[in-house]
C-alpha cells in the first residue's frame, strides 16, 4: 500500500462524539469508492478509518470517526492530529468497494459506518444515477443523523434514490422508521435477490444482518462488506 504524509486541513466535531476530518497528502493517492486507509500511528501500529468521499482530483480525502470519551482508540488518532496538524496513512485497504454492476443497490450504514457508503454514493451520483439506489442509515439517537439534510437533498434531486433513516432509541419527536437497522430492510423488501448490498458497521451488526437476509434470498456473491473478510 502507498504510504503519505497528510496536512489536516479542517477538524471540527459534527454531532456529539462524531467528527470530521479533511486530509491533503501530500502527493497523489488512489482508492476506490468504498476502501478505507489506516493511520499509522507506529510501524506496529495502523488504525482503520472508512473514506468517506469518493476520489477527488485535489487529492483531499475525508473521514468521520466517532471517538466517544471511552473509545481512546480514536481519541488518540484525533489529539495527534489536533497537535501535529499532520498525520501518516497508508491506503487503500479493503475489498469492498463500489462495483460495477447494473443491480440495484442497498447500502447499510450503521452510525459512523456511513462514510463507507457515502463514498460509494458519491461516485454514484457523479457517476449518473441509473437504477434505484436505497441508502439506509442507522443511529442510536437522532442527533447522529449528521449528513440528514445532505441526504434528504439528493434524494430530493435524485428520484433514483431514496433514504431511510432509522433511529434506534428515537424521540418523541422522530416521526421515522425506529428499532434495528437490519430489521428495516428486511420490513420494507420481500426478496433480497437480485440487489447489490453493501454493509458497514459493527462486526455484530454485519454478521447478524448476513445470517438475516439468507431469509429473503440475497446472493451471497453481492454481499460486500469489509466486517466479512473477519467474521
């Protein structure tokens, strides 16, 4: 994998937790839609964050971590950056990027595993939308729903695409889909077959949503998710 050196460009906290981070390596790299890049934090030492944009020709690339103040995994990635305004990354890891198909596609995000898919969303609208595109989000609690206005407006441009937010614990107030997020998907679709599903977010969530969609017949050969090449 190519090894660089990133300038960080901009760092801000999104919603509580979750935060945003723009990178500029410092020469050209190249990824897929739907890869993710570790950051090397010693030789032993490389932690892996999803893309969340899809390749741009400045180069920049853009993460969403949530770094809650249990999870020091993160919180480290994120003071280091605070303090150096730099930061080393190898990419692209990962094999379950966008393919080129004329399937449907699902794409699963469960919280910060939506970077993953809006990588692949990107390109696809850049791409030209050209047969339905379901994007389904799910959060703990509405406030994490961080790119919800995003999302509501290409669905609004877009009539190929349409997105569902599901909120775990939702509020008096949240009028939308509430509960698991597999459970959603498998609610709103008779048959998996024939679709294009790609996941992201906890390895729990992955594998319970693997053994759940054999129900409604998804082709495992369509099944793409990085939590599959360990669980």
């Amino acid at each position: 994998m190519q090894k660089v050196s990133c300038n960080v460009e901009e760092l801000h906290e999104m919603a509580d937790t979750l935060w945003y981070v723009r990178l500029k390596p410092e020469q050209v790299v190249d990824f897929n839609p739907g890869q993710y890049l570790l950051v090397v934090m010693a030789d032993d030492d490389k932690r892996p964050f999803s893309i969340a944009n899809k390749p741009l020709e400045n180069g920049e690339v853009e993460l969403h971590i949530g770094a809650s103040p249990d999870n020091t995994y993160a919180l480290q990635v994120l003071r280091r950056m605070q303090e150096q305004g730099k930061i080393d990354i190898q990419l692209a890891a990962g094999k379950a990027y966008l393919r080129d198909s004329r399937h449907p596609v699902i794409l699963m995000a469960g919280g910060t595993g939506f970077a993953y898919t809006r990588s692949i969303l990107q390109q696809m609208l850049a791409d030209g939308l050209h047969k339905p595109v379901f994007i389904y989000w799910g959060v703990r609690q509405e406030e994490h729903l961080y790119a919800h206005e995003e999302l509501n407006a290409w669905a609004a441009e877009h009539k190929e695409l349409t997105y569902v937010p599901v909120v775990q614990n939702g509020s008096e107030l949240w009028q939308g889909k509430t509960g698991l997020l597999h459970d959603a998907i498998m609610e709103d679709f008779p048959s998996l077959n024939g679709y294009d599903i790609y996941v992201a977010g906890r390895f729990e969530m992955a594998g319970v949503a693997r053994e759940a969609f054999k129900e409604k017949g998804v082709d495992p050969e369509r099944l793409f998710g990085d939590a599959y090449e360990f669980i």
